[in-house]
C-alpha cells in the first residue's frame, strides 16, 4: 500500500491540488491506498455509498465539491448516471477515475484509468501536510433521514484519536488508519461472501452452518450505528465471537470511551 498510495499522491492529478476526491468503489485494495494517498496529496476523502443510486450520489458529489472521483468499474454505469444528473444541472462533474477489475483488459473511453494514472506519478512531489490539526481530512454522510444527508466533516486530529481509540480503548484492529498503526492486514472483499469472510476469520451470524470452521481463537467483531439485538450478540457469542458496539460522533472530538462488560454487571445486575 505504500508503493501506490506515493504513487497516487504524486500523479499530475494530484499536482492540481483538488481539494475533494470522492470514491465509488467495493472494499479493493485501491479504497486502502486512497485513504493514505488523499491526505498525502492535501486533499479531502468522501466515499460514497455503493447502495445508493445515481440521484443520491449526484447530490452528494455536488454537496461535497468533489473535483475527481475514483470508481471502480463495477459501479461505472452508476457513477455515469449520476454524473450525466450533474451535467444536466449545468454543474461541471468531477473528472473521473477507473478502478478496473482484476482480470479486466477493457478500455474505456474518455476516463484516466487507475493503474496508468499511478504510472504518471511524479517521484519528487512532497507530502502535503495539514497546516493545523483541526483541517478536514475527510467528509462522510448520515444515512439520510431527511433524504437530503448532511456532510460529516472529519479532521485530522478527530480521525487520528477515532483511530488510536479502535485499538487502544477497544482493542480492536479496526478502521483504515487505525489498523496502519498497529501494522496490521486488511483483508479486501469485493462483495460480501460469508464463506471468504468466515475463511478469513470472521463470520456473518446468518451463514450456511456448511460453510462454518471452528475458530482457533476468540474473534472481536465490531458493529456500528444501532446496537444489534441481544438475539444477534448472543448467537454471535456462542459461536466464539466477541461483539464491540460503537457509536460515531468523530466530527465533534474523536477520543473513544468504553463501558467495559464489568460496569455493565455492576450497573445493571441480573
């Protein structure tokens, strides 16, 4: 990852210093060098729900400003959609980005591809740091109660203490940047296979009882948003699984707390 995301950073691309770079893609390996190489370069990350179609994203990319978004071609046709929605409001669309598939000889026309753009990359350009620590480093999404989502702006110093907390507070391994700190390995998964995931130590509770293998070790899933139900946590703990609810709000400071299962039992007995 490091190899790319300097590569990436030092593209002509990137030069241009385009404060907003948004994504489009599955969980691939590129989705992990851009959350180093966006910062590197000076610029702010928006990734975008793959879930939502083309209306939605158009109006997140225009809200967020983005000036180049990276898609992976999986998700092209949606991204084109959105960006003709852009166009069509006489607003100039971000200039776009291909993350092809792995075994994909396809050109496409009109874009920059990925892997050609990292090839382009200027070896002398210098990291671009944060002039304060409170500068964004990234904008996020709510999931859209009013059906207009308002944008979550991260700063540097909330990102780096959401990060540090995942692993120190939480002891988990989790997040992008938090699992680059403790030198671990992300695992991508371009779609959700409960086989691939239960092969890579993980699991979803609803998986085909076939494709289950018992753990060598006790595994810490964490879960986000609404707590799950006590059914799910327990079904999940039986099967040798430790379940971690986290709740965001990292705009507002990033520090983590934690109500460690000991509190729980002295503030709520059975």
């Amino acid at each position: 990852m490091d190899r790319k995301s300097i590569q990436i950073r030092n593209t002509k691309l990137a030069n241009k210093l385009y404060p907003n770079v948004a994504t489009l893609a599955p969980n691939v390996p590129a989705i992990q060098e851009l959350h180093v190489a966006t910062p590197m370069a000076g610029a702010v990350l928006c990734t975008l729900n793959t879930r939502h179609d083309s209306a939605m994203i158009s109006t997140r990319i225009m809200h967020s400003e983005a000036k180049i978004i990276f898609v992976d071609q999986q998700f092209l046709q949606l991204a084109q959609e959105a960006l003709s929605i852009i166009s069509s409001k006489n607003t100039r669309p971000p200039l776009l980005v291909v993350i092809m598939s792995e075994n994909s000889n396809n050109s496409i026309i009109n874009t920059w591809d990925y892997e050609s753009l990292l090839e382009s990359g200027d070896r002398d350009f210098a990291i671009r740091r944060p002039t304060a620590e409170f500068d964004p480093i990234s904008i996020n999404y709510t999931s859209g109660t009013t059906s207009r989502p308002k944008g979550v702006v991260f700063g540097h110093r909330g990102a780096y203490l959401n990060s540090i907390a995942t692993f120190l507070a939480h002891e988990m391994r989790c997040m992008i940047w938090g699992l680059a700190a403790v030198g671990g390995t992300n695992v991508c998964l371009r779609s959700v296979s409960p086989k691939e995931i239960f092969e890579s130590i993980s699991l979803i509770v609803n998986t085909a009882s076939c494709d289950r293998k018992p753990l060598p070790h006790k595994v810490k899933i964490m879960t986000g948003g609404s707590p799950p139900p006590p059914q799910i946590i327990s079904r999940m703990e039986e099967l040798g699984f430790g379940v971690n609810h986290f709740y965001g709000l990292t705009e507002t400071h990033g520090a983590g707390m934690r109500l460690i299962s000991r509190m729980i039992t002295q503030l709520y007995p059975i």
